[in-house]
C-alpha cells in the first residue's frame, strides 16, 4: 500500500504546481513579444502630436544587448508654441554595464511649422 504524503508534501506540491502552471501562461507573451521586439526598430504609442509618448525598443549593439524603455510627457505649457517635456530613459540589459543608468531631461520644445523640436535648451 502506498503511504499518504504528508502535510507538507502536499503544501510543496500545491505550491509547485501554482508556480508551473503561472510560467506556462507568463512565458509565451513574454517570448513572443521579444520575437517580435527583434523584427521591428521599436513599438511606440501615445499621442500624435510627437509630444507624450511611450517607446520600447531593443538594443541591437554588440555590447550591451537588452531593452529600452522611454516616456515623454508635457509637464508645462509656456504658450501655445512652446512646451517644457520630461524625457525618462530607462535600458534593461542582459549583461552588466556602467552606461545603463536611468537618465531624465527637461527639455524646451518650439512649435515649427507643424512639428515639435527641441529649442536645445533645459526648462524647469
């Protein structure tokens, strides 16, 4: 006769079971949109006005290779022509690097012609 597993047994087993069953629902998103992250130069979305927008793309160097991950949002409207943005930059590598600290910048944007571009000044 087989002996009944214990208490903990039992726990451990719940508990493996759970964790398998949560990476086999996780994983092939996961997989699935770094495939795609390596096909294309990157995935944005946002606004259309080229001023608040999220990006993802991957880093395709030799050396580091991972993520990247940047938002821009207005954070002040100086006039109709002129906005101040918050750009957060963020890498995600898989090996270590020094160069991959978070990096934040306020920048000046001008209205020319139909475009935004930066006025190459900081804002506050």
């Amino acid at each position: 006769m087989a002996e009944k597993p214990t208490k903990l047994q039992e726990n451990i087993n719940l508990i493996l079971t759970i964790v398998v069953i949560f990476l086999m629902l996780v994983m092939p998103p996961i997989m699935c949109g770094l495939l795609y992250l390596s096909r294309v130069p990157d995935v944005t979305w946002g606004a259309n006005d080229n001023l608040s927008y999220s990006r993802i793309w991957m880093v395709r160097e030799r050396r580091p290779v991972g993520l990247g991950f940047e938002t821009r949002r207005v954070i002040t409207r100086l006039s109709e022509t002129e906005v101040c943005v918050r750009n957060n930059l963020r890498l995600f590598l898989w090996a270590k690097s020094d160069e991959a600290k978070a990096a934040t910048s306020n920048l000046k944007m001008i209205l020319v012609g139909n475009r935004w571009q930066s006025a190459g000044e900081a804002c506050g």
